[in-house]
C-alpha cells in the first residue's frame, strides 16, 4: 500500500538534516512522533532503520524497522535492498534466505537486485552452480552497464571458486 502524506515528508525531511548534522537524538524524537501519528507510515520506519542501521549502529532496531517498512509496503525496494545487505554483512544467511524468498514473489521489486543476492549467498555457502545460475539470470535483466560489469566479474569468480573446489575434491 502505497501512503504519502506531506506533513510526514517534510517531517523526514528536517530528520534527515538532524542526522546529517550530527544530532540524532532530535531525529529520533521527531520521527518517533511521526510514528504516534501514522504508525504504519513505510518511509518513517525506513528512515529510523536507514539512520540506526548507517549512523548510531543499532543493529536490531535497523533490522526492526526496516522489517516494518517492508511489513507496510511489501514493494519498498530500498528497505529489502538495506535489510538484505545488514544480513549480508552480519552474515544472518537464513535472514537473508527468506526476505529474498519473500521478494522473489513480489513482482515490483527489481528481481535483478534478488537474484544477485541469492547469487551471493549461494556463493558464501559454496555451493558455486547456483550462484553461477543466479547471476547469469540477473545479468540477462540487468539494464546498468556497471552492474553488468560487477556481475560478469561474479560469474568469473564464481567459476574459478567451482573449478578450484573440483581439483581440490580429485
């Protein structure tokens, strides 16, 4: 469901100057209170996950919100693609396994974004075949130059991690 309410844009907005300016205690408050209004407002859920996830190092309250940004609109691209990285990077593989399941049946999210992501976490439990499938898939969507570059290099080393795990094993 697709919200937007002006006051609350412009309530982001002055949050995000506050971040920007080093004081996050007052971002807190102000977004917090844009929560009291509409508590199933996306972009307000986004912003504190994005601002916990990015400037005060709260983990779980970024996973949180952006859990409930995602909750309230299942199409909100940035917060899978925020979330997907903090359990990426806090290697959280089973995390990341359903929110991808999860965007893989949502039509509106860039599937290009999914299948990397399942590429990557293929990759990280070795098993290099489905990695490779899932890059060759998002590369034949892929419309960004410089993304096609990254994910032809994936694939490159996706087959050189295959075929140095194959002489290993003979």
């Amino acid at each position: 469901m697709k919200l937007f309410d002006q006051s609350l844009e412009e309530l982001i907005h002055i949050a995000e100057q506050s971040v920007y300016e080093g004081n996050h205690q007052q971002a807190i408050k102000l977004l917090e209170s844009g929560l009291e209004d509409e508590p199933g407002y996306p972009k307000l859920h986004y912003t504190l996950a994005w601002m916990y996830h990015h400037y005060i190092q709260n983990k779980a309250m970024a996973e949180r919100h952006y859990q409930l940004a995602i909750y309230f609109d299942a199409s909100y691209q940035e917060a899978y693609e925020d979330l997907a990285d903090l359990y990426y990077y806090n290697k959280k593989l089973r995390g990341l396994k359903t929110l991808m399941n999860q965007a893989r049946k949502t039509p509106e999210l860039k599937q290009d974004f999914v299948n990397i992501m399942l590429g990557k976490m293929s990759e990280v439990e070795g098993n290099y075949r489905a990695a490779l499938r899932y890059y060759r898939k998002a590369l034949l969507v892929c419309m960004d130059n410089d993304e096609q570059l990254e994910l032809r290099q994936n694939i490159k080393r996706a087959k050189f991690k295959r075929l140095k795990k194959s002489w290993r094993i003979a």
